[in-house]
C-alpha cells in the first residue's frame, strides 16, 4: 500500500482579456478497491462555482463557466490517494477458451464501444506485426504483453514529435512518440484483434526505478479478458500497471479523457503551463501558494500588435508527458 500526495495544476494565459468561459474538467481520481481517494481539492481562479457529473464511461466530471473578463484560468487540484495492491491475475482459463470468449458475439456487443478501431492506411503492416506475434498459441494477456514490449522495443521515447491529433499512421511511420502514443497504438493493436480496449488518463508516481514519463500526467491502456477482467498495460514502460498508476479517467481514447476543455470568447494567443508536483507527505499552505515551476509549457503569446478576436472552440491540447 503507498499514498501518494498530488498537485496537478493548469495555467492559461491569455493575450488579452477573455469572457464567457466554459468549461469541462476530468480531474477527479477513479475511487474503487485497488484506489482509495482519501482527499481531492480543486480551487479555480475567479471562484467558480462546479457542477459535477458522471460522463457516459462513469468518470466523475466537473462542469464550470466565468462570466467577467479574466486573462488567466488557474485550476489547481490537490489529492491525496492511497494506492492498495491489485488483485492477482490468474490465468484459469485455458488459452484457446479465452481466445473463443473474447470473440465471441456476446463480448463483442457488450464491449462494442472499445472495439472499434480507427480506418488507418497502415493496417496491413501492423496486422503482419501482430500475426509474427500470434504465432505462439498463448493466454490472451502473455499476448498482450508481447504487444506492449513489441511498442517498447521498436518505437523511440521521443517529447515534442507529436501531439494529441497525431494519428496511429503517423505514430507508426515516425517509430517515436510519449506515452499518449504508445496507448494509442496498442489500443489500435488490440482492437484489430477483437481484444476491448480503452484509454486511461491519470499519473505515474516516482519511484525506487525510474521509468519513462515518471512524475506527470500519463496514459496507457487497459484490455478486457473474461477470466481477468480488466487489465492496465504501460507499453511506455513495458509493464503492467501497478501501484505506481493513478487513474484520472477512462474512454475510447483521448478525447473521452481530456484533463480540461471548453470554449470562450476573446484574445486568440494563450500560453498552457502545467504543473505536475508528488510528494508522500501533504503539501503546505505555504508550498502551494507560491508559482511552481512547469512540467510542461505550450503555446506562446505575441506581445505586439492588437490580439484578434473571435469566439472559437477550443479543446487543451495538452501533451501527455
């Protein structure tokens, strides 16, 4: 069991003055028994006050707008959460059964919402990496873990090549790409297979092995099995998830998981600054009322001339680290 003290906060800065903010937040952490939720703040900039919901994938969601003229939006979240052991995968079932339930009709339309993989040029040559794989007969889940060390070994851990709209053919073409990419592709992989799959948003805690993406916000992915339920792959670090991966949110991908989103009125140039901080003891006032210093910065603002303005929609583009 390891507790974990989060600070996750997001910083806009706007070129101008900006109104009507609306916005979305999926900062909540999954509260279920391998994850236990003992504190969660969130303080935002203007205090607004927050609606909260589940979405459709049962993910806590908050829901706010400001009204007056602002130039900035904090939203910083401060959590505390207790990781507890996760439960023990055994392998009861012979490969070939499982193989035969995680196709059969019944699974298939029960899990239709993560089995649905992308139209993608590429396809035929994933498909022959896969088939290379599937040649061993083998339990589904020593399948899936071929395919995340497949992921490991063969594409470069490489920030600033990407973004969120990159997609699975340019990923595959590139050979590199963070975590956000490496999820994406083995959700791409396991759905070509007839295997559930879905994106996970949340953190990977530092630790006593330093792994890659470590202390910032993460994403990897999890597949359903019928004699395992579901089961959380890092492809990133070639590991199952563990007591070191706290979940934010879940979805068919990315966009289902987004930390923040919405829409406003105004300056068009801003500046995202976010802030990832751990610690295993509580963090003081005096702490958080001083300006971290960013995990992540994207976007710049241009100083000179008069802003344009128009009303846009605008989804955070935030790189997973």
């Amino acid at each position: 069991m390891q507790l974990f003290h989060i600070r996750h906060r997001t910083h806009y800065i706007y070129s101008g003055l900006i109104i009507d903010s609306a916005n979305q937040i999926k900062l909540y952490p999954i509260n279920d028994e391998i994850q236990r939720v003992n504190d969660h703040r969130i303080h935002i900039s203007g205090s607004p006050s927050i609606s909260v919901f589940k979405d459709y994938f049962g993910n806590t969601t908050g829901f706010f707008t400001l009204l007056p003229p602002h130039s900035e939006l904090i939203i910083d979240t401060i959590m505390a959460v207790e990781m507890l052991a996760p439960k023990g995968l055994a392998q009861r079932d012979s490969p070939t059964d499982v193989w035969k339930k995680v196709n059969s009709d019944e699974s298939q339309a029960i899990y239709h919402d993560f089995l649905k993989a992308e139209q993608a040029t590429c396809q035929e040559e994933v498909q022959k990496a896969i088939h290379e794989i599937l040649e061993k007969v083998q339990h589904p889940l020593d399948t899936i873990m071929d395919l995340s060390k497949y992921i490991y070994e063969n594409f470069t851990y490489k920030k600033g090549v990407t973004s969120i709209e990159t997609s699975v053919e340019e990923i595959w073409k590139l050979r590199a790409g963070v975590c956000q990419d490496f999820a994406h592709l083995l959700l791409y992989m396991l759905r070509l297979l007839g295997v559930p799959a879905r994106y996970i948003s949340g953190y990977i805690c530092p630790g006593n092995d330093e792994w890659r993406g470590e202390g910032a916000t993460h994403a990897w992915a999890e597949a359903w099995l019928p004699d395992t339920g579901w089961v959380g792959i890092d492809p990133t670090n070639k590991c199952l998830a563990g007591e070191r991966h706290i979940r934010l949110a879940m979805g068919r991908n990315f966009t289902d998981c987004t930390p923040v989103k919405g829409t406003y009125k105004g300056a068009i140039e801003h500046k995202l600054e976010v802030t990832v901080e751990f610690g295993s003891n509580a963090f003081s006032e005096a702490h958080l009322a001083k300006n971290p210093t960013p995990t992540f910065v994207s976007g710049s603002i241009v100083t000179e001339g008069v802003p344009r303005n128009s009303y846009m929609a605008y989804m955070q583009m935030q790189q997973q680290q």
